[in-house]
C-alpha cells in the first residue's frame, strides 16, 4: 500500500461509464424539465437497469457490494450532471436499512438528516417529496416509515425534491437507536461532498468554456488577466475537494472508524473517518460556491438569466450543500471532534 | 485512491523526525532567529551522515516523498532548514546538468550537510522577469569575467557557493544566452550587503566585481543556461513550504486552551477551518510529490498547491494574531505574548511565501495558460 492519487482501473471504467450514462440520459434539458420538483422518473427508471439503487448494498443483501470510494466516483458524475435523481440520499439510506424493494430501487429511500421535531414531523427531506421510505430518528430510536410520497415540493433554492415527512404517520420499522444516525450522516456528507466536487468541477470547465466565446474589446474575454486569475484559483479546490471526499472514503473502506484512526493534531494527522468525512462536506461546498459564483459572474448578465445553465448549478451548490445545516455550526462539530468538547462555562 | 505511506516511507519519516528532534531545541531555534539564517549547521550535517539529504535530493529516479516528508517534519518542528532546502534543490540541478567534477566536490559537500549554496538569481531590476537580468560574464581568454549584482541572496552569508545566473549573449532571444556558473564565495570580487526583513531573516544583496571564473565553473552548457534555471524552478516548485498550518494551529489552539478560548464558538469554528486547509495544503503536496514519483511533470500541482497554502497561511496567521488580542502582538520570548510570540512570527514569516520560489501572480498565470488553456495574457 502507497500513497496513490490516481482511480484503480474499475473506478476509471465507472466513471467513465456514469460519467456517460449521465451525459446521454440526464442533458441539462432533462435537468430542466424535472423542475421544480427536481425528480425525473424515467431518469430514476434508466438508473435501476444499471442496478445503481442497489449498489451501495452489501452482496449478502442483494446490492452491489460498491466501496464508499466507488460510491464516491459515481457521485461526482452525478453532481456534474446535476441530475435529478436522489442517488445519494437512497444509498445512504439503503446502507441502513436494506429491505428488497430499496436494493431494487423499486422504493425511493430518503434520510431525514435532522430528528423527529415534537409533533413527529421530519422537516425538509432531502429527497422526502419523493421517497416511498424515510429513515430518520425519532426520539431514541432509528426507524424507517414507509409511507406515501407527496411528490411535490416546496419551491426551493436547488430545486431539490424536499418535504416535510411523518416519523409516526405510516408503516413503522425500528432499524436502531437514535446514535447510528451519525454513521449515516456522515456518508452522507462524503457522497454530497462528492456530488459536489462535481458541481464545482463542471462549474470551473463552464467558466472556461464561456470566457473563451465571449468576445468584448476585440478579443476574448478569457485573455483578461483579471479573469484568469479569478479561474486560476478554482483548480485547487475542486482537487481538494475531491482528495478530502477520497481520503474519507478511503478511512472508512479500511475500516479507520470508531477511534480506528489518528487524529493527532500536533503531527497534522487526521485519518480518521468522521473527521474527514466533516472535512469533505465543509471544504466542497466552498468549491461548488466559489467556482459557480466565479464561473457565473463571468458570464455577466446571461449567467444570472433562467436561459443559461450555470445558474442552474450556482443554486444546487448552495441547495445540496446547506440542507443538513448552518455550516458554522458544522465546523464547530468537527472542532469538536478535532479537540474534544469544550467546557460551556469556560470563556472569556 | 490510497492515503497510506508504505512501511519503508513510514520508517523514514520516523528516522526523519528523531534526526530533527536529536538536534533541535529552543537554542537552536532562538539563535536561527538572532542571527537571520534559517540554518543549523549541526542538523545539516546530521541528517547528512544519515543519508537523508542524499536519499532527498530531487532529481529522476530519486524518491519525491522524501524531500516531501524532510520538509514537512522540520516545517512541523520550528526546525530552521532552509539552507539544507537550498542544498538539496542546487544538489539535484549539479545531478542533473553539472560536470563529473563538480558533483564530486560541490554536490557530495551539499548532501553531506557540511557546506551551502545561495541562489544567484533575482536583481533588482529582474525579478519575476527573470530574463531581464543584466549580469554579464563576458569571456577574457580561458576566463569569464562577471560584473553585476544579485538581490535576495538569502542565505549568502553562510554559504560556500553560489549558483549564478548570468547572461553571456544579449542577441540570443529572451531565453538564449544564458549562462549560469557555480562559484565559491571567496572567490575575489564578490562582496555581500545585509537586507534585513521585517520577518527575523536575514536577506542579502550580493556583487559580482571583475569575478573571474574557469569553465569548470560553468553548470551544463554556456549561453544554455535557462535550461539549467528550468530544472531548478521544477525542482523548487516541488519543495515549496506548504505546511506551515499545522505548527500554526497547533501554537494557537495549545494557547487557546491554557487562555481558555477555546471554548469560543466563534474560535472553534475558525480553528477548524484551519485544520481543513491545513488537510487540503497536506493533499495537493502529496499529490505533487506522488505526480513525481511516478515519472510526470508535477510543476503545475506544485504552483496549485503553493498558491493555496501560503495564502492560506497568511489568511489564517493574521486571523490568529487577531484572535490572540493584545498578547498576539507580542514577538517571539516577550513575557506573556501568545503562545510565546509564534502567532507575530507566523504573520511576519508568512508575507514574503506570496512572491519567493515564484509569486503568486505568476502562478496564477501559468495555471491559467496551462492548466485551464486559456489564451496568453501578456
């Protein structure tokens, strides 16, 4: 084992074949037309002829037995596509709670990234508009309830298949206590990091694309240093971006969970699980933000009109990223992770 | 993708750290900072005798991740290593491009740790316009005969050579005529100026008056010296520091606990902001330092991870200083500054990483025009 930065062959085989699946079967006119639910059927129909609801499933539960870095590779396609299909959401979902129908895809699973509030209701789902089971915590117990999807959401930032969902409403299984959830989240955060690192990646290349079109002063507006230095910037954090996404992933495949890995802040070494996995979420969905701002500035006015398709990832980089919570309150999570809890009642 | 070192790269970083543990204290430390030379004679020589520097050099065929792990533990330690940073890059350019002669007398005196080399490059009128230098050898004979001047010889006043760029014909074309010499520094005509900085190092300007040189001073070919300039920017771009977050946040949050705010939400927020850079600094020069282990050009992830570490570093040192308060502002040893005056060393020490090794506006440039294949903008 070494220090290697580059995909084994069957990661570059699947993403390469994502990567064109997404392409052929999800163009930014499908991305279009599934708006404003932010859900395409028949984009969802074509994904389970691949088996990919399935993938992230254990062989012994009938899935496809896929490592978290090769759900990973997969994710970054879907998040240059931006496609409208809750991919991410099902995996993590499914990993808990494996029933036949999830690993077929036949049923849309969900996470309710945050508890059961007082009256019972998971509130904003990502995914929940659509989903035929939520898995969430309620109270003490991690449960999944399968119960009819809404299909419908309200108009929202990414247009992002979003709802509020009963935790008590519908058929009730117990999966586990209230504390496995964190596990889920946090493959959750790495997968959306993914997504992400795509929105970015595709956001950069669009910025590219365009500042060598456009044409103002008698030459491309690409050739402007001003430009190019704001592009220039963007290549280190998507590579970030996608190096933290594989370093979690890769913690978690070796099995680097539960206090497996170091966390030695005075080396700077960080090779434990959560930790990378907070890191990977925090630090993506900064790339996805600047480079779809950047990118889309420099598209002037076209690029803040519905007719041009960077402001269509400008929204998702925000709407993916900003759905589990105020990112200052998770930073202050893996500060506390990082160096343990703070005393409340210390300070100045 | 795989996050692991080997065994035997595991082994040599231990050996690294204890080499660099074994001869660094605060002494040592404080007295690289009173003099201005980020250099220790006896780390030098010890990591010498071990066959680190030897196993770092850069260079084909050699080990990128060693240079990457020497750099990385002694950025860690506060070690001043800078001068065996130097060596070690001039070392890999004499590998590559110098005579059999001079790596028998300067490359082995390098990789022993017992002698140092400055970089004769910039000048005052030719800086990330390097091609505008004004230096001239001119032949007289079998000699060549030098006048001219170098700015931000770090370094000079320690070393036993330098590595000179000069030009020795100006109807070449930008980058023809180039020739660049290794030379000891007592060799008659050569005199040096102290630049003091507002960091604690020291700089120099350096003078070349009638310097008379032999061919066997000259690294490769004479009048091909850009080509010889080319393989040390490569060299250089690889070593770039990239780690100084780690010491930051390490000094910052052991004084935040001992001040007790760290239990500062607003801290704690930015603190772990600091860890993920420092983590994202960490990956992009791994990924340079493996690009080269397997044979390709790692430039251009070297100028990635460059930009984005030292503005990192100066971002997150300058929030630190202010978060510190009062104490923050406090030099190194003053009674009760900051984490003993770390924090205003960091924010001094951190300014000058945006321009030396290639300023960030170059860097910029070459990602756009190579990386991104955007059009030439100047």
């Amino acid at each position: 084992m070494a220090l290697d930065f580059s995909l084994s062959v069957d990661q570059e085989a699947v993403a390469d074949a994502f990567g064109a699946f997404f392409a052929a079967e999800s163009p930014i006119d499908v991305v279009r037309g599934a708006e404003p639910l932010g859900y395409s059927s028949q984009l969802w129909q074509k994904l389970r002829t691949l088996e990919a609801p399935g993938m992230a499933v254990p062989p012994h539960a009938g899935g496809g037995g896929a490592t978290l870095s090769d759900l990973v590779v997969v994710a970054e396609t879907l998040g240059e596509s931006i496609a409208p299909v809750p991919l991410v959401e099902h995996w993590v979902a499914s990993r808990a709670h494996p029933a036949p129908e999830i690993v077929s895809g036949d049923q849309i699973a969900a996470i309710a990234l945050r508890p059961a509030d007082a009256e019972g209701i998971w509130r904003l789902v990502p995914g929940g508009a659509i989903a035929g089971v939520v898995v969430g915590v309620d109270g003490d117990e991690l449960v999944a309830v399968q119960s009819s999807a809404p299909m419908v959401s309200p108009h929202n930032h990414g247009s992002a298949p979003l709802a509020d969902r009963s935790a008590r409403g519908g058929q009730r299984v117990v999966l586990g206590e209230a504390a496995d959830l964190e596990r889920h989240l946090d493959l959750w955060r790495v997968l959306t990091a993914a997504a992400l690192v795509g929105i970015a990646e595709r956001a950069m290349r669009m910025g590219v694309d365009y500042v060598l079109e456009r044409h103002q002063f008698g030459r491309p507006i690409g050739s402007f240093q001003s430009i190019q230095h704001g592009l220039a910037d963007l290549p280190a954090l998507v590579d970030g971006g996608r190096f933290l996404a594989h370093k979690a992933a890769w913690a978690f495949d070796v099995g680097l969970v539960d206090g497996v890995g170091v966390i030695d802040m005075d080396e700077g070494i960080v090779t434990e699980f959560a930790p990378l996995a907070a890191m990977a979420l925090l630090h993506a969905a900064d790339a996805a933000a600047v480079s779809t701002d950047r990118s889309l500035h420099y598209h002037g006015g076209y690029g803040f009109s519905l007719e041009y398709d960077i402001q269509l990832y400008f929204r998702r980089a925000r709407g993916w990223a900003n759905i589990i919570g105020d990112p200052s309150l998770q930073r202050r999570r893996l500060a506390d992770l990082l160096w343990g809890r703070a005393a409340p009642t210390a300070g100045r | 993708m795989d996050f692991r070192l080997t065994d035997h790269h595991e082994a040599l970083r231990s050996e690294i750290r204890a080499c660099i543990r074994a001869h660094i204290d605060d002494e040592v430390i404080e007295r690289a900072h009173r003099t201005g030379a980020n250099h220790c004679v006896e780390l030098a020589k010890a990591l010498g005798d071990a066959g680190l520097l030897g196993k770092a050099m850069p260079g084909e065929g050699q080990d990128p991740m060693v240079m990457w792990m020497l750099s990385s533990e002694a950025e860690k330690a506060g070690a001043p290593f800078d001068s065996v940073g130097m060596a070690l890059v001039i070392a890999g350019v004499l590998n590559e491009a110098g005579t059999a002669a001079q790596n028998q007398r300067v490359t082995a005196a390098l990789l022993a740790g017992e002698e140092f080399v400055c970089f004769g490059l910039t000048e005052p009128d030719g800086g990330s316009d390097l091609p505008a230098i004004t230096t001239r050898a001119v032949r007289d004979g079998d000699e060549w005969v030098i006048n001219g001047s170098k700015m931000w010889t770090t370094m000079a006043q320690v070393s036993d050579w330098v590595f000179l760029l000069t030009r020795t014909d100006s109807n070449a074309g930008r980058y023809g005529g180039f020739t660049v010499f290794i030379i000891p520094m007592d060799t008659p005509g050569i005199t040096i100026d102290p630049i003091h900085t507002m960091s604690t190092e020291r700089s120099n300007a350096t003078f070349y008056d009638d310097v008379r040189v032999g061919d066997e001073w000259v690294v490769g070919e004479a009048n091909e010296g850009w080509r010889v300039v080319s393989i040390m920017f490569g060299f250089e771009r690889g070593m770039a520091n990239t780690g100084a977050l780690t010491p930051l946040l390490r000094r910052f949050s052991k004084w935040a606990e001992a001040s007790g705010v760290i239990a500062d939400p607003v801290h704690r927020e930015r603190m772990a902001q600091v860890a993920i850079d420092a983590q994202v600094a960490e990956l992009l020069t791994q990924r340079t330092a493996w690009t080269a282990a397997i044979g390709e050009p790692s430039g251009m992830q070297g100028s990635i991870a460059k930009v984005f570490a030292t503005e990192a570093y100066q971002r997150h040192s300058r929030w630190a200083q202010a978060a510190a308060g009062p104490e923050g502002l406090l030099g190194l040893n003053e009674p009760g500054a900051a984490a003993e005056g770390w924090i205003d060393h960091d924010v001094r020490h951190s300014v000058p990483q945006t321009f030396q090794g290639g300023t960030t506006e170059i860097n910029r440039n070459n990602i756009a025009e190579r990386h991104l294949n955007l059009p030439r903008a100047r």
